[in-house]
C-alpha cells in the first residue's frame, strides 16, 4: 500500500529555500513514509515530546551532517500532512507544547498534493 502525502503553504515555501541536496534527503525519507505510512520507523520517524497531540510525528532527516525535522500528522483520511519544518540546532527539548497552530496545522488547512 503507498500513502498519500500531502503538505501545507508553509512547507512548501520552506521547500523553495532548500539546497538541492538537502531536497535530495528530504525525498528519500518522504518516499520512505510514502511506502510505510504510520508504521514507519525509528530513527526515520519518531513522536513529538511536548505536544498536546499524541498523533504529531516529526521526519528525522540528516542532511550534510545537519538534522532536518519536519512535523507531520495524519489526518482523518489517512494521508500524511507535511506541517512545518525546523532545522535543529539544540539538543535539548522544547520547554512548553507547541500548539497547531504554532506547528502550521489549523484546519482547514490548504492541502496540496505532493509525494
């Protein structure tokens, strides 16, 4: 089975600033979640700490020796949304709860299909 993945305005806008490489590294890990959908596993993908919803997950991309993170959840229909992304620079944990809309999901949120 191969699962739809779709992405928000801001992912896509943050997708324009990337080098080519870094596109190259962010496909591979998509087309992996593409393939396992939410039975993807660790070290490609892993649960969000802090966050008020149980269900956001975030992509653990390495790109250039530098970790990418991309937040995404799947929504009612089963299809992966590509929310927000951070390029990690701090080892440590965010200290409150990020909430949606601070993450880049608000429903209605605009969808586009992508993969």
């Amino acid at each position: 089975m191969s699962w739809e993945i779709e992405y928000t305005d801001n992912f896509e806008n943050w997708w324009q600033t990337l080098s080519g490489e870094q596109q190259d590294d962010l496909v591979s890990i998509v087309q992996l979640l593409q393939e396992r959908g939410t039975q993807l596993p660790f070290p490609y993908s892993s649960g969000v700490n802090g966050s008020k919803h149980s269900h956001m997950r975030e992509l653990r991309i390495q790109s250039g020796g530098n970790p990418i993170r991309v937040f995404y959840a799947f929504d009612p229909r089963r299809v992966a949304i590509l929310l927000i992304r951070h390029l990690r620079k701090r080892k440590k944990p965010l200290s409150k709860p990020l909430s949606y809309k601070e993450r880049g999901f608000k429903p209605p949120y605009p969808r586009r299909e992508g993969g």
